[in-house]
C-alpha cells in the first residue's frame, strides 16, 4: 500500500523566511540571531520528524522495493539505533556540522547492493523526503549530510570496490572508495601507471570526480573528468544506466556538473595515465626577510608556462616570528622525472627560487602521493587505505581563478592584510599544458585556458561557538572580499568542489533558474544553461535537491502554476 506523503515543509512561511543554510551566520538582513535560526529549524525538523511515518513503515517501503538478501534492514539506521550517531559523524570531516543543533536524517541507508539504492530513492519519493548522497565527507559546507527539510542520507562507504586491468590501462571504481584505496590498489598492479586525482588520499571518489577531480599532475593529464570513460548511474525512476543506456548529456553532466543533481553514481570507469618509474619533489619555504614575494610575483609568470611535467604548488600563511609576524611562502612541487632533469629545468625558467640538488628527492609515484600528504618518508603505502584524515577541524574554504599576475604592490597589500586578519592561508595552483587544450564545453568543469593559477582559501579553528565560528568566517570572507580586483570577473569563478553557500544558494525546496544561477555560473560560467537543461530531462520533478543542485526548469513551472 502506498504511503502518505509527509507535510511538505517548503510552503511553510517560517522556513521561506529563514537564511539560506543552516550554520552560516545569519545575514544582516535576518534580525534572527543564529542561535535562534538553528533552533527553529531545528525545532521544526524534530517537529516534522514526530508527524513521520514510522521506522516500521519506512522499513516496509525499503524492503519491499530492494532484494530480500542482504536484506536492507541491516544497513539501515534510524536515531533509536545505538550505531545512529557513530554512522553519521564517521564521514563529516568539517567539525562545524557536528554540533547537536545540527538537523539529522531521519535515517540513513549504507548500501551494499544497488537494490539497495534503488529502494532508497523509490521511498524517498513515496514519503517526500530530499537525499543526500555522501561518498566521503569532505564537504566543505556539509551539503551531503545536513538539510533543513526532512531527508535521509544515503552513505555509499560499503561500495568501494576496485577493479584495475593494467593490460587495456583501465579501472572500475565504486563511488564510496578513496583517493588513497585507488591510488593503492594501481600501485599494487603496477608501478608505471597512476591516476590524476586530488592530493587528500581520505577523499571519496563519488564528490571528487563528479565535480571535477583537481590534482597535481592535471598539467600533465588534464582533470580526473577528463579521464573518465564510462559510469554506472541509478537514477530518478531507479534504473541502472551505463553511458550507451544514460546518453552523451547525461555523461557530459555527471562529469563536472554534481552528480547528486542527476541521480546516484554507483561507478566510474577510468583511463590509467603513465608515470615514470622515477619521479622527483621538493619542498622550499620563504618568508617575507628571504625574498618571498618576489619569488612568488616571479612564480606568477612561469608556473602555467613551465613544462607539463612539472606542478609547483604555492601555500601562502601567516606566521609569528620574533620578534615580529611575517608571510611564509611553501613551494611544494612534483616533476614527473628525474632530480637531475628538474634542476636543469629550474635553472633554465625559475632561478629566483634558488632550488639545490639536495632540495629535492626522488621516488616512486605512489610514493609522491604519501609526500604531499605530509607523510614522513619511509611511511607505508598501507596508510593510503586509512580511510580516516590524519586530523578533522572545524573550517571554511573558498576559492577564485587568478587570469593577470597580481603586481607586487598588490601581493605585499594581500600579505598584509593577512597579517592583519591572523589566520587564513591561501594555496596557489598552477594553470597551463593540458588544461590550456581542453575546450571549457568539453565537460561542465569551465575554468580551462585563460588562467594563471587557482586560490584556495582556508581558514581552520579549534574553538567551538557559534562567536568563534563567526570571528574565523569573517575573517575569510574579508580576506576573499581584499582579493577581489586581482581575479575573475563576470562571473567569478569558483570550483565546485569547493562548495561554498556564501556564493548562493537554492534555500528550501525548488529554486528558480534566476535563484540558481547566482551561483551556477559562478561554478559552470556559460555550461550551467545546458546542465539545467539535462537536470530538466533527467529529473524534472527536483528529487535530488540540495541547496546548490541544478534546478528542473519543468518542477520550476510547475511550482508557478499552483
């Protein structure tokens, strides 16, 4: 028997009202405190929760819409289960969003089969609940695992499989499986082959890949998406599709364009990239009294125009030194070769940095994935299984794109706003080679030639409070709102995978084109009209919602009729 649909939040004033996430402060528009915004919704989600159908209903549903073995029961967790909580927090990586005010699922489902998914997404749709889909937690602004209308959580750690085939230099991999499980289990086939991903071995492949996938040999080999050649999706009517059975717009979206908007993707079918045998890093810091920016305005002019086998990373942070605070420049780099070609390279296009012979070392590739994870040398491969990050904290990350060489004079006002401001650092990643050769409509990841380098901004915390929270979120929007004149513009582009809700953000329920594309072409520049236009065919009733998830231009015109 079909089930009741649950009162809809979305039409309720109290929420409409309300700002557009739930643990950022409140803007000054909203006369609310945050305290007293988290506590409503709060409130009014454990309200909701009581009118639910029961746990016994939800469990009917599930197992009548999944295979009888493994029975879905047992990978399904409501809050009276005691494993409840330790689930839940086991993949939130940002300390922010673990705070008992924080809206919870009303379950979550760990799937180990895809009948599994498949029944989560039919019952999601009987009862009117929103999915969040996780893969690996590292969620800037925890849209995965919090929202603040009725939801669950479908949690895709148990499916993390890995299949390489070193003859056609190809893998499957599921989407609850790390950067670190994939990187190992090619290393274990094969020392010459490897995969051009993020540098965090704890990231899921789920998030990484379907907002782009950005690494350290992406000068080499261009963005994970761009090296991804079939996937495994389940979507809004439950069906298994592959990239014949899914369609090329659908394999393009999911490629850089969320796939949380579009459905559930089970598993991702990548081209291994070669390594060399011997690859070389280094690591270099400079402060201000040793030359810093002038290195670093030099780095500007020869980072993207180097050769592609070489990444030099910039880390830029604030620091004390007796007896005064000064800027320390971290140059950290890989070269897909040797020591002794590197340094001929350094000599010939950035002397200014002064690289030595005994500055850098040599190694594996795999083992250059432990070095830019700050493991010790000599630290095991086996640590690349730890599915757990070495360290979690509460933090904020924000992003832009650098087309122009920052002038000194603005690099020594950057530092010193920074000095000012204590805490944010920003990271400086090199453009150029193959990203410079890959048209910005090839996949909805846009931000391809034209550009210099990325910035990340980071600022991380151990006080709790919401006036701690406040003061380091300040801090980073100051140091974003400074670089403003330096970077893109119409739009200013930020990477997806850098969630940030600051950009804007749908609320609660159906956003318009207009409300989504504040942020949209922020992310996507002129690819968002054809993901809506995708999201629009795929899932034109808005399931897979979130507070930045492509809209459905036919639930937009529907939501206008009534």
């Amino acid at each position: 028997m079909m089930q009741k649909k649950l009162p809809s939040l979305f039409n309720l004033p109290l929420i409409r009202s309300l700002p557009l996430f739930i643990n950022e402060p409140t803007r000054k528009k909203t006369p609310m405190s945050a305290i007293q915004t988290i506590s409503i919704i709060f409130l009014l989600h454990v309200s909701m929760a009581a009118s639910d159908p029961s746990q016994k209903s939800f469990l009917q549903c599930l197992s009548a819409h999944s295979q009888p073995s493994p029975p879905i029961s047992s990978v399904t967790y409501f809050p009276s289960n005691s494993s409840f909580t330790t689930v839940l927090q086991s993949y939130i990586r940002n300390l922010r969003f673990t705070s008992p005010t924080t809206p919870k699922p009303l379950f979550i489902v760990t799937p180990t089969h895809v009948s599994h998914i498949q029944a989560s997404i039919i019952c999601s749709k009987i009862h009117g609940l929103e999915i969040r889909i996780r893969s690996g937690g590292h969620d800037y602004d925890g849209l995965s695992y919090v929202s603040a209308a009725p939801f669950i959580i479908l949690d895709m750690f148990n499916l993390r499989s890995i299949s390489v085939n070193v003859e056609d230099e190809s893998a499957w991999v599921e989407s609850g499986a790390t950067l670190g499980e994939l990187f190992y289990r090619i290393a274990e086939k094969s020392k010459i082959h490897g995969f051009p991903a993020g540098v965090c071995p704890t990231v899921g492949v789920g998030g990484h890949f379907s907002g782009g996938g950005y690494g350290n040999m992406m000068r080499k080999y261009g963005l994970s998406v761009d090296n991804i050649i079939d996937a495994r999706v389940v979507d809004v009517n439950g069906r298994v599709l592959d990239r014949d059975s899914m369609g090329e717009d659908l394999f393009w979206a999911i490629r850089g364009g969320g796939g949380a908007s579009f459905g559930v993707v089970l598993s991702w079918k990548i081209k291994l990239i070669a390594v060399p045998e011997i690859v070389t890093v280094f690591r270099l810091e400079k402060t201000l009294e040793q030359g810093a920016t002038d290195i670093v305005h030099q780095w500007q002019y020869v980072a993207d125009k180097i050769h592609e086998d070489l990444f030099i990373r910039v880390v830029v942070l604030p620091v004390n030194k007796k007896p005064h605070q000064t800027i320390k420049a971290k140059f950290v780099a890989l070269f897909l070769g040797t020591a002794k070609d590197l340094i001929a390279l350094m000599d010939r296009t950035f002397p200014e940095l002064g690289l030595q012979r005994q500055d850098c070392i040599e190694m594996m590739w795999i083992e250059s994935v432990l070095y830019w994870s700050n493991y010790p040398n000599g630290t095991s491969l086996d640590v690349l299984l730890d599915r757990q990050p070495q360290s979690e904290k509460l933090l904020k990350k924000k992003s832009d794109y650098v087309q122009k060489p920052i002038p000194k004079k603005g690099l020594e006002g950057i530092w010193k706003k920074m000095m000012e401001l204590k805490k944010p650092a920003l990271t400086f990643n090199p453009y150029g080679g193959k990203m410079s050769e890959i048209s910005e409509s090839e996949t909805p990841f846009p931000h391809r030639a034209g550009n210099i380098y990325k910035i990340q901004y980071s600022v991380t915390w151990k006080e709790e409070g919401v006036e701690a929270s406040n003061q380091n979120l300040d801090r980073i929007r100051r140091i974003y709102d400074y670089l403003t004149p330096y970077v893109s513009q119409s739009p200013r582009g930020s990477y997806l995978n850098y969630r940030d809700v600051d950009l804007g953000s749908n609320g609660v329920g159906n956003a318009s084109y207009e409300e989504a594309s504040a942020w949209g072409t922020k992310y996507f520049k002129g690819n968002f009209d054809r993901l809506v236009q995708v999201k629009t065919a795929v899932d034109p009733d808005n399931l897979f919602r979130y507070e930045q998830s492509i809209p459905s231009l036919a639930c937009w015109k529907y939501v206008k009729s009534q």
